[in-house]
C-alpha cells in the first residue's frame, strides 16, 4: 500500500467501521458520503455477538452499551392465538457461549458513535455532500470522480454506497439487484401509548401464513420497533426512505394477535420497502476497487445479520490491507477469499429463516413448531443454531 488514502464511499454501518479501524492505526482514508447530512432515518437493528466482536474491539463498548439494549429473552409465538412455541434466555446465553451480548438498538445510533469518534480523531475525514459517480485505477493508484466536480486519488477505493450500489456498477456492470418477492414494514411506537402488558414483551416474533412480525424495545424501552415482512407479487421500492398507508397494514395483518395490531394502532410513522436480493456476485473486487457489506452481499433481514457481516467485513478487509500492504490487489482478493462463502451461507440462511417463520402448510407448521417447542425445552436452541454466525471474531479468525 503507498501512502495515499483509502478512499471509501458510503457513511453507513460498513464504510464507518472500516474508517475508524483504519485511521486508529495510522492508515489515511477519507469518506465520502452523498447526503448534505448524515441524519438517516432507520428504526432498529439487531448487533449480535459478532457484530459486538467488532464494536467493542474498535474501543466503543461503552457508549454502545449505554445507548443500546439487551434483551433479556427472544420468544417464538404463533400469529393468531400467540401460543408461545420458544421462551428462550438471549443474553445470558449469549454472554456465556460467544463472550458478547446480543444487543438492539436505533441505526442512527451507531453511525453517530462511529461518525463521533472519527471526527474526534480528525473532523476533515469525512466528507458530505460528495456522491461518487465513478472511478479509473492503474498499477499505481485510482482516481475517483464525484457530481460535484471535485477527484480524489487514494490506493484503493472501497464502495460502502449500500444495496444500490454505484461502485458494484462499475465492477459488474450486468449485476442488478433483483426483487424478493417480499415486503417489508416497519415502525416505532412509543412505548407509552402501549398497554402494560405489550410494554413488557421482550424481543418476540410472530409467525404466520406467508407472513411474520417482530418488535423489541429500543431507546432503553423508550420505544417499540416493529418490522413486519410478508409475500408480495406488487413490486415495491427498496428505499428506506418510502412512507408506508397504516390502513394497508392494518389489512395485511387484520387476522393477527390483539398484541399486533395494539402495536400497529399506535404506530405513526410507517416505512415499507421492497427486499432486493443480489445472488452471489461473481466478483467484489476489480485491481484497485472492492466492495463490501450490501453492495457485496444484500440479505434477508430474517436473521438480522445484515449490519453484522458489514461489520465483519470492514475488519477483515483492513486486516488484509495490512498484511499485504505491498500489494493491494492482492490484499483486495485475499478480503474477497475470506468473506465470500461465509456471507453467502448466510444470505441462504437469511432466507431459510423467512420461509421458517412464513410457514404456510398447516401440517408442516404442526410439525415443525412442535419440534422446536420441544427442543426449546432441552436447550437454547435458536443461539445453538446459530452458533456459526455468532461466534465468528473478525479480529481474530484466521486469514486464509
Ligand atoms: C437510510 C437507511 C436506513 C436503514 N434502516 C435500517 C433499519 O431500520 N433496520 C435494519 O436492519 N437495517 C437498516 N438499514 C440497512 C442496514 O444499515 C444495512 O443492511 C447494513 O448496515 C449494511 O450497511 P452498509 O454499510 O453496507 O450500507 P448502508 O447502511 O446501506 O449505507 C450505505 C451508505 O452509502 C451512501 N451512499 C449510497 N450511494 C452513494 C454514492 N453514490 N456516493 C456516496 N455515498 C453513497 C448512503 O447514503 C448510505 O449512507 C438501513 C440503511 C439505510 C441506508
């Protein structure tokens, strides 16, 4: 690597962690982000443990902590009559078989801690107001263009810009993100204008016909954040940005559980987008260019692991630059070896869990949620099944 910058695009969970772990041991990178201001919207995600692997080791424990919470148990019920399937502990569990919590907590949250201890670093790092159109590289370096005019040259250039990608265009010009098939809603509910006993609910996912709904606390049980997902033949945008009608998700969910439709009375501001998924890529990199977290891999929400393998992924793409820091594409094919089978299972995994909790045959929903109230009674089996994901430290594993 010389001693130009790293150029990264995109102030989200991925392009943020990569910045800080970078700057913190003495390499130069600049972000770009197109927004005027990085105030985003976003209602709540999941930071599982090795996600937290990553936030705590990049020195940020405690103001995670102080803004996030634990939930104390997850439980499975089903849509209609609320039959508790699964009652299982979170974060005890979690703490003792991977050594980090399991943590819920608002998007812009994090960003506004990454984006604080950059700019206490150095407050020019980051810059606003620069969407990225494209790049040329050679054996030397790559020059970046931006629609304000302004270039910049750096080592490498890394696209952060999301599931819509402008950096995955220009690596692979034919990919293009293609619709699930499934929608999404979500919101935030005040938790005082939900009854005591909706209050008290833990992290809970309801399963239904084709169909699922999960809410936990965030803001410390200021408020509730719900996501509900369904089948959908209508296409829908996949911005996050897209207000949704309360009435048309009062009718996707009309037959559902008092306690749902409580949590979908009180909502105000609703969102619905449209998943996209992008099957495995053929490639993330080019010479000087590479792409991380959902301009890689966009994935299912359905186990929360969207913002942990982007996390995963700007430690393990820093750890490559440094060890190969006289040869960046070769570093760049090195991250891209590492990062790919993993989070390919786990988009399929993302999407096994969707058709688990949409499960539409009645007999095959007997069995299976039978099975696992079953095995819920002898373990802590939805931490056991994803032991995998969980205890992955992108600090640590080994780079192959
Ligand atoms: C506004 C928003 C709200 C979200 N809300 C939720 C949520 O409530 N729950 C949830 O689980 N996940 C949410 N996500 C998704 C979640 O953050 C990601 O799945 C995950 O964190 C992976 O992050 P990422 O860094 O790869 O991309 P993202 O978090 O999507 O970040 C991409 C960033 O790149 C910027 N960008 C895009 N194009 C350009 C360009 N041409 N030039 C410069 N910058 C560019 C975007 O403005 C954005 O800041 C949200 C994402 C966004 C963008």
């Amino acid at each position: 690597m010389n001693n130009k910058p790293v150029l990264i695009i995109g102030a989200g969970i991925s392009g943020l962690a990569l910045c800080l772990v970078l700057i913190k041991n003495g390499y130069p990178a600049i972000l770009f982000e197109k927004e005027e201001e990085i105030d985003q919207p976003g209602a709540g995600i999941n930071i599982s443990p090795n996600g937290n692997a990553v936030l705590f080791q990049l020195g940020i424990k405690d103001k995670i902590l102080n803004t996030a919470d634990k939930p104390a148990t997850i439980q499975l019920k089903t849509y209609k009559r609320g039959f508790t399937i699964s009652k299982q502990n979170l974060n005890d569990d979690s703490e003792r078989l991977f050594s980090y919590p399991y943590l819920q907590m608002q998007r812009k949250e994090i960003i506004n801690i990454l984006i604080e201890e950059i700019n206490n670093f150095d407050p020019n790092i980051i810059r606003t107001d620069h969407s990225f159109e494209s790049f040329s590289e050679n054996d030397k370096s790559v020059l970046v263009h931006f629609n304000n005019q302004k270039s910049f040259e750096g080592s490498i250039v890394v696209g952060c810009d999301g599931i819509n990608s402008t950096v995955r265009k220009i690596i692979l010009p034919k990919s293009e993100n293609k619709f699930s098939g499934i929608i999404a809603w979500r919101g935030l509910v005040d938790m005082e204008n939900l009854s005591k006993k909706t209050q008290s609910l833990s992290s809970t996912v309801w399963m239904g016909k084709n169909s699922h709904f999960v809410h936990y606390p965030i803001k410390k049980n200021k408020f509730l954040n719900f996501i509900g997902t369904l089948r959908s033949d209508k296409w829908e945008s996949n911005s996050w940005h897209q207000i949704g009608e309360k009435e048309e998700l009062r009718n996707d969910y009309k037959d559902w559980h008092t306690t749902v439709k409580e949590i979908i009375d009180n909502t105000d501001m609703i969102y619905k987008w449209g998943l996209f998924e992008n099957k495995s890529l053929p490639s993330w990199i080019s010479k000087r260019s590479v792409i991380i977290g959902d301009a890689a891999h966009p994935m299912s929400p359905s186990y929360g692991q969207g913002a942990n393998t982007a996390l995963e992924d700007s430690i393990l793409l820093y750890r490559s630059i440094i060890h190969f820091k006289n040869n960046p594409e070769f570093a760049l094919k090195k991250f891209q070896k590492n990062r790919k089978l993993r989070t390919q299972k786990i988009q399929k995994a993302s999407k096994l869990n969707t058709k688990l909790f949409h499960l539409n045959n009645p007999i095959l929903r007997m069995i299976i949620y039978s099975g696992m109230y079953v095995l819920s009674n002898l373990m802590p089996f939805i931490l056991i099944k994803s032991k995998w994901i969980y205890k992955y430290n992108a600090f640590k594993i080994k780079l192959k």
